[in-house]
C-alpha cells in the first residue's frame, strides 16, 4: 500500500508505525473472512481492510475523525483474527489503537456517548468503584426490559444491566498485596496481577492460581500499588489514563525484579495479558521504555507459567467433557493456542472444540457495553457452536469471556480452576452445577 505522509506527519511516532504498518499491507483481503463484523454484516468498511483505507485516509489528510470512519472502527472488537489470518504481517493492533487514539483527539461524540465512555473509565479499572457500581446495577437489573426504546443509550443500559449479576462474591483476602509462600522446596517466584473487573467478579480464578502455583513450588506475590492493566482505556482510546495505569504497574513489578528478582508476571486475564505484553511498544518513547520491556518480556498467560513449571494433576480423571472457547486476546494477541488444551488433557478432561473457534464471543472488553446489538449476535452465535460440542461445561482463559457466555444452558468455568482442582484444589462451583444438572 502506498502512503503520503508528509515529513512533519512522520517526526510523529505514532504516525510513523502507523505508516509502516500501511505500507505492510498487500490488500489481499484475507482477513475478511476471519472478520467477526465483516461475517455478520458484510459491508467491506466494517472488514479490517476497509478499516484500514478509513484510518489511512483520515491520518494522511490530519483531518478530524468523521461519523463515518468513528462508526465503523468503533465497531471493530479488536479481537485481532486478522492478525492471524494476514499472510504479510499487518500489525493490524497498533494501527487501530493508534486510530482509536486520533478519534478521541479529533471528534466530538455525542453527550451521552462521552458520558458513558468517562464513567466506564472511571469505575471499571478500580475495584472499589467497580462493586459499588454492581451493587446499584443490581438492584436495577428487573427492570432492564422496562427501559424503551431502540436508540443506542437504551440498547446501552439495557445491556449493562443484563450484565450486571445478580450477587457479588465477598473480596478475597487472598487478592490484597502480600507474598503467598511456595509449598515446599521453592522452584520459582513470580508476580500476580490480580486484575480489575475480576477480582470482584470472580475471586475464585485469582484463588485457584495461587493455590495451584503455590502447591507447585511457585511463592507468588502480590504488589502493592498494581492496579488495571489500562487496556480498557487503551481500547477506548483513552491515552493518558492507560499510560497512567501502565506506569504504576511498571514500577510496582520493576521494585520486585530489581529486590529478589522474579520469574514471570502471570496474567490469568487473557486481555490483560495482551496489552501487558505490548507495554514494551506502547512507551517505546517514555522515559521508562527499558523497564517496560522487562516487564513485557516476563509477562505471561497463566496456561503457559504451567507449561513452564511443569503442571502434574494428583486426582484421577473426573469424566467431563469441557468445551474450550479460545479468548480473542489469547489466541490472537498471544498467539497462546495449544497450552490451555494440552493442560485441560493431560489433566484428565476430554476437550473439545466449537466450530468458527477464532470468531469472537462479542465481550471484547467494553465492547458488549458500547455495541450491545452486535455483541450479542456474536454471543448467540458462539454459544450454538458451543452448545453443539456436546460438553459439559465451557472453559475460557479471560473473565470477560466468562461473564459474556455466562447465564446460558452450559456452566462456564476458567481453565485454571479446573486444573487447580484436578491438582488437589477444591471442585469449582461450575462442576456442582453439572453433577446436580445431572
């Protein structure tokens, strides 16, 4: 693809990756077919190529966003399948986060869009905030289906309080800063990130990988000042709040690898990983880009830690048969695919997988918050092919995935629970409702 960029334009860091990653492209339209909302909708503007002349033009003319380019690449998931699928290595990632990015410096939403944009950033990544917010969602959540109405803001709320649960677990103790000692002889010592949403959602994942790590000789800590990864404001385009949130992990884990050194930075949220694992990228140009490649380069899926340490289950086979839907951010971003299998199999599950397994769920962070109509033809249609495995129960990497395939006729499980729990853990409460269904 040829590019016009001016030399001014490229004295720009963002504008100069940008345009190494257009000249990269060969307009093949491989990714098309991959493409959740191409599939669905079948405009070429909505496809990861007609995204990619949209945001060429719009940062070659350094004009502000138009409704036309905002709408089509606020439809995008960035579930990165094109990535995938691309024979030539379009970094398809950077180029839209960049373009998300340019849209918030240039165009004037709507007020009720900037509303909902600026309480999602601030409620989402912060614990607290979050489960107050739960709290109130949960009380309004009867009357989703009185809300009227088919324009976006309604659509909007109704989904958010769909989403809401209906109860909230207790906080866990085992999620506040402090060192979880390994269980005899330590083999490895290693940094947790105990998330945002999922530590209130869903202590248990965050449980089940220390005790799991722990049992293996793994002492796992847990920093003071860590916090939200920022990829839900990184996706939104919010710059300054994900460096923002991006710096204090930084130096939170940097303080551990400089003390007594670390192993690795597990990460048992599959979109957290991904963008962890871009922190080398994003503050390429801070003054902190030596620290943030460290961290990058020691951050890693949960799956791949027990690759790593060499997981062994102690129980006999429970005779289930999971269904494994692959995380977006997993198998896209992290090019993570066969592990979290492997794992699930040598731990005594028979697995299997859906059909269309590199479509998306439709969570895609905010997405199911922000484009409720879309997510959940994606959600319908990922339970089907689920559904039509056969399995007993549906194992995901990422709780956002969780919480979108959650409430259907299959219980929805992390993968870590499940192999903590066949390595001497107790049962998930996912496994209760299959043997009481039973």
């Amino acid at each position: 693809m040829q590019t016009h960029f001016s030399p001014e334009q490229l004295r720009d860091p963002d504008t100069r990756e940008s345009n190494g990653i257009l000249r990269t492209c060969v307009h093949c339209g491989f990714c098309t077919a991959t493409c959740p909302t191409f599939v669905l909708l079948g405009d070429e503007l909505d496809s990861p190529r007609g995204r990619i002349y949209l945001i060429k033009d719009m940062l070659e003319g350094g004009k502000p966003a138009t409704e036309e380019v905002v709408r089509h690449v606020d439809r995008c998931l960035s579930c990165l399948s094109c990535m995938t699928t691309c024979p030539s290595g379009v970094n398809y990632m950077h180029l839209v986060d960049h373009a998300r990015h340019y849209i918030e410096e240039t165009y004037d939403r709507p007020w009720h869009e900037r509303v909902l944009r600026r309480a999602l950033s601030g409620i989402l990544p912060y614990p607290k905030r979050f489960r107050a917010a739960m709290a109130g969602a949960r009380l309004g959540r009867p009357l989703a289906g009185l809300i009227p109405g088919g324009h976006v803001l309604a659509q909007r709320l109704r989904a958010m309080l769909r989403l809401a649960p209906g109860a909230l677990p207790a906080p866990s103790p085992m999620q506040a800063p402090q060192v979880h000692r390994a269980e005899g002889e330590r083999r490895g010592r290693v940094a947790l990130l105990t998330g945002c949403a999922q530590q209130v959602l869903a202590p248990s994942i965050n449980e089940a990988t220390i005790r799991l790590l722990t049992r293996m000789g793994i002492e796992v800590v847990i920093t003071r000042e860590q916090g939200c990864c920022g990829a839900l404001d990184h996706h939104m385009g919010q710059h300054d709040p994900a460096m923002r949130l991006a710096r204090a992990n930084i130096a939170a884990w940097m303080r551990e690898i400089e003390g007594e050194g670390l192993d690795g930075i597990v990460i048992n949220t599959s979109g957290c990983g991904t963008t962890v694992k871009d922190y080398g990228f994003m503050l390429r140009e801070e003054p902190e880009a030596k620290q943030a490649a460290q961290v990058a380069a020691l951050a890693m899926d949960v799956s791949e830690a027990l690759v790593k340490f060499d997981y062994a289950p102690s129980r006999e086979p429970p005779g289930l048969t999971v269904a494994y839907h692959a995380a977006c951010s997993l198998q896209h971003g992290q090019r993570v695919t066969a592990a979290p299998k492997q794992l699930l199999a040598r731990a005594g599950f028979l697995v299997r997988e859906p059909a269309e397994p590199h479509l998306c769920c439709g969570s895609a962070g905010t997405y199911n918050l922000l484009q409720p109509e879309i997510a959940a033809q994606l959600r319908d249609r990922k339970l089907g092919n689920l559904n039509r495995t056969g399995a007993d129960l549906i194992a995901a990497g990422n709780i956002g995935c969780l919480t979108q395939l959650g409430g259907d006729t299959l219980p929805v499980v992390h993968t870590v629970e499940l192999l903590d729990w066949m390595a001497g853990g107790p049962a998930p409460a996912a496994v209760g409702a299959v043997r009481d269904a039973a």
